[in-house]
C-alpha cells in the first residue's frame, strides 16, 4: 500500500492489519466552545476500541433498519465524503480532510473513555468542561448505526503506537 495520502505510520500498519482486527485509538481534538470561553482552548481526549474496515451495509443493525423501515431499502451513498481508500479512508469533500472508517467496538473487553484537557495537558473536570463548551461536545445517547469516521488529523496513536 502507498502512501499518497500521507497517512500517519499507525494509521497504515492497523490498515495493513487484517479487516475487521480490534484496534485502540487514542484521539485528540479542539472542542467547541461557548462563546464567552473562545479565548480559553479545551480539548477532547478519547479512546475507543474500533473495528476497521467495517463495511456499512453487512451489519446486522443496518439490515434490520431497512426490513422495518426505518432506513431507505437501497444505500444511498456517502453525503459529503467520498472514499480514497475503500473501505477504511473517506475524504470530506468540502474540506478535503481525510477520515478513518470504522465501527466502535462494544464488549467486555472494549475500552472507551473521554476526557477533556488545556493545552498543557492538565486534566480538566467534566463540570468545568460544561461549562466552557457547547453542548455538542457532552452527546446524551449515540446511536452509530455501528459506524463512525475518526478525523485522520485528530489521531494521536493507535494500538499505542504514536
């Protein structure tokens, strides 16, 4: 595989890895901030375990979804994003950022947890961090569909390699 897009070495050798691997990675972000808090930059620490490469249209849930209804009976295609790198690397098409594919894991053994930090890296609690950003960044219920993009940007190390 090479490496046009300018992939970072983790992100690559977890590609590389067989589909469908479990996978941890540990991201990075600025978070959105209320207006009043602009000047004060906080960001979102998380880690998850991840499936890569996991194709939308074979999970289970996604299927029940289109039995029932709830879902269109054919895919409708990627709004706003396109593949580079089918099924793991999407481009957003406005922005050109790049996105990892993949499917959050949920089991015993899955590890996921967020935190909110300063620049520095001093730990900053939950209530604290309400206070500052919008209510974007504290979602009260997720529901994936079993899938998810990863800011290729935001992407500290994965499988605890940086």
């Amino acid at each position: 595989m090479s490496n046009d897009l300018n992939l970072p070495l983790p992100v690559i050798n977890a590609i590389k890895a067989h589909r469908g691997q479990f996978h941890s990675i540990l991201t990075r972000r600025p978070c959105e901030m209320r207006a009043a808090h602009r000047g004060t930059p906080l960001f979102k620490v998380s880690y998850l375990t991840v499936k890569l490469g996991c194709e939308y249209d074979n999970q289970a849930k996604v299927q029940e979804k289109r039995e029932n209804g709830e879902l269109p009976t054919e895919n409708r295609g990627l709004v706003g994003k396109e593949f580079v790198l089918y099924p793991f690397i999407k481009r957003s098409i406005k922005s050109g950022k790049l996105m990892l594919a993949c499917t959050p894991v949920h089991n015993d053994s899955a590890v996921h947890f967020s935190r909110f930090e300063r620049s520095d890296g001093t730990e900053v609690g939950r209530e604290e961090a309400m206070a500052l950003c919008t209510a974007k960044e504290f979602p009260s219920k997720r529901d994936w569909f079993g899938a998810m993009d990863i800011m290729v940007d935001n992407i500290v190390e994965v499988d605890g390699i940086k």
